[in-house]
C-alpha cells in the first residue's frame, strides 16, 4: 500500500510540472536566432562584387535597364530562396552638386583634384580643372567655380584622391530636356528613350538611315572632350610643273556621330525607342590646279572629283567606360541627356524591420569609378 500511494504523489508532482515546464519553455524562453552564417555573407559578397565589376567591363550598368538584382539571384539560386540580400552602392567620396546662375559648388568628403564638364545648351562645353578647395564645413571640403553663362544644362564632377576616383552629376530639370539611358544591345551602344517621353525627330541621311545628331563627352587624364562632328580637308599628293604651277589631289573628310533610329525594343517589360550609336565616316579625293600669285599667295580652280567616295558606318560597342555623358538633339530642339555613371543606386531585395540581419561593405570598380558597396544578408524564416 505505501509503494502505491508513493507512486501516486509521483505522478501528481510530474502532471503538475507538465503546464509550468510549457509555460516556460513557450513564453519565457525565446531560442537564439538563426542568424546568417560568414559562408553565406562571403558568397554573396563575392558573387555581386565579381558580377559589377564584370558587367562594368563589357557594358554600361545602368541600374535603371539592367535587373540587377535578379542578375545576382539567378547567380545564387541555391541560398537565394533561404536568404534575402540588398545592395546600397555610392561613389562615396562626391556628396553632392550645387549649381546656381553663377557658380558651381561640389561637395566632398576628402580633398583631391576635381574636374569639372559643364555641358551648355548649344551642346559647347567647359572642361575645368580644381586643384585646390575653397573652404571646408561640417566635415565636408567645398570646390567652387564662377560660372560667366546661365545656359548650363548638365555638370559632370570626378573626383580623383589618388585612392579613389568617384563621380557625380547634375542636369537641368528644364523642359526640353529628357532623360535617356545606356545599354548595351546585341553588342551596340544603345541609346533608350521611354516611350511615354516625346520620340526625338529624326532627320534623313543619305546611305545611313533616319538619324539624330550625338554629341559624346568622355573623360580622359582629368581633362573633358566631346566626339561629335569633325569636318576637315587635307592634302594627297602635289605635282610640281613648274615653280608657278602645281596640281593638287587633296581629300575631304567628315566623322559624324549619329543616333540611328531602330525602332522599340522591350527591355524588362519596358517599351524604349532606341538609337544605336554610330561613327559616319566619309572621306573622298578631289584635284585641283593652282598657280601662284605672289611668294605665299595661290590661286586655284578646277576642282574635280577623283574617286567615288569612301564610306564605313560603324556601331559604337563596349567598352567605351570613359564616356561620361551623351547627348542627342534633334531637329525641334529638343535634348535627350544619357549618363554612364550614377553617384548612388540600390538593388535586391527589401531589408526587413526587426529582423537579424549581417552587413558588410567594400569598394569595387565599376568601369573607371570606384563605388562603396554595403551588402545587408538575413534569413528568411527563423
């Protein structure tokens, strides 16, 4: 009898633990998080830093045509649907650009020489060079330049430290002014236009197309220059027949920077016009006879064609990463502004609120330009 009744106190003590030990184990104690493993944190970061520095050298990453994230998820499908990542990239060093009437003034984070393309409406520009910065606040270093024109319609600003190269922009709101993108499309340099913008009006070109004037700003040793239209003669051959009398074969050539109308395309489930860019060159030999007047005076007539013209149409292709800028304007005036590069872009998926999550940043070159990335990595499901 006492061995039952022992039994039955037991029995009592651990049926009444049963609610105490749930209790306790549901409410009062919360298991560590499953965090992100430095494995996973370590692929991600070499597989975007791998893919952005790959795609900088074979086309422009332009954030608002290329899926980057989706680039990065196919890449990693194995943890993709385990782990979320997101990406904040900066060419960290240029905070921002201010232009007002009469002057320009960059801001930065560290000192070194800055160059300056100012882009004015008639498509002229500046190429200015700032050694040395006007006063520093707040932490930041100020470069300034006195403009002497108001018809300024786009700024581009590199800066160079000697450990970083890092770029902004700035361009007119005005507007006649729209924006375009870069792509790189069955290996061209296309220009894209949003189909909801007002399609540039193309001129005719005989033996080339329906085309758009292009006007490409690229940068080079901390000096600008454009590509554009380049007209000029020079001379073959000269045939002497006697002191006063030479005859003269000479050839005329032209290099013209085009937009070539290629229709739509759909890039992402987005309708774009598109402009692929394109190098006219024209070159053809003529004669003339001259004579002379005086010691260092001739005069010449008869000019006549010798051969049929030569002419090579190319498409622009990758790389061309020092192109900082290209515009097209067309017939009514109208401009169409494309950068290459971009001060900040994000890309990947949403960070989640209250949720464990592993960051970690790095610099990487993305064309000529160096960029900040910092790359956030967490678990889906706990």
């Amino acid at each position: 009898m006492k061995e039952i009744i022992e039994y039955l106190l037991a029995s009592l003590v651990i049926i009444s633990f049963i609610p105490v030990y749930a209790m306790i184990n549901e409410v009062l104690y919360t298991p560590p998080a499953k965090t992100v493993s430095p494995l996973v944190l370590a692929t991600y970061t070499e597989v975007i830093k791998s893919t952005l520095f790959n795609i900088g050298k074979e086309q422009v990453l332009d954030p608002n045509i290329l899926d980057l994230g989706g680039i990065i998820a196919n890449k990693v499908q194995d943890i993709y649907s385990t782990y979320g990542f997101h990406v904040d990239a900066s060419s960290w060093l240029i905070k921002k650009i201010r232009v007002s009437p009469d002057s320009i003034n960059v801001f930065v984070a560290e000192p070194g020489n800055l160059s300056l393309l100012i882009v004015h409406s008639d498509l002229s520009y500046d190429s200015v060079l700032l050694q040395d910065y006007f006063s520093r606040m707040n932490g930041y270093y100020t470069y300034s330049y006195t403009t002497s024109t108001t018809d300024i319609i786009a700024v581009a600003a590199i800066l160079e430290t000697g450990v970083a190269v890092c770029i902004d922009y700035w361009i007119s709101n005005s507007t006649n002014i729209y924006r375009m993108y870069m792509a790189n499309v069955d290996g061209a340099l296309s220009i894209l236009i949003p189909t909801d913008e007002p399609k540039p009006a193309t001129t005719y070109y005989s033996g080339v197309g329906y085309v758009v004037y292009a006007h490409i700003y690229y940068y080079n040793y901390g000096r600008f220059y454009k590509y554009s239209n380049l007209h000029y003669t020079y001379i073959r051959d000269v045939y002497w027949y006697s002191r006063n009398y030479i005859v003269v074969n000479f050839n005329k050539s032209d290099i013209i920077y085009f937009g070539l109308d290629q229709g739509t395309t759909s890039i992402n489930g987005k309708d774009y016009y598109r402009f692929d860019i394109i190098n006219h060159y024209y070159d053809q030999l003529f004669r003339k006879t001259c004579s002379r007047i005086t010691d260092n005076e001739w005069s010449c007539w008869g000019e006549r064609v010798l051969w049929s013209p030569y002419i090579v149409d190319s498409r622009l292709t990758f790389p061309i990463y020092n192109t900082v800028i290209i515009v097209l304007k067309d017939s009514y005036g109208r401009i169409y502004i494309a950068q290459t590069y971009y001060n900040r872009f994000s890309f990947g998926d949403s960070i989640p609120e209250n949720w464990p999550i592993k960051s970690i940043s790095f610099v990487v070159r993305i064309g000529m330009i160096d960029y900040e990335l910092n790359v956030t990595v967490w678990r889906r499901s706990l």
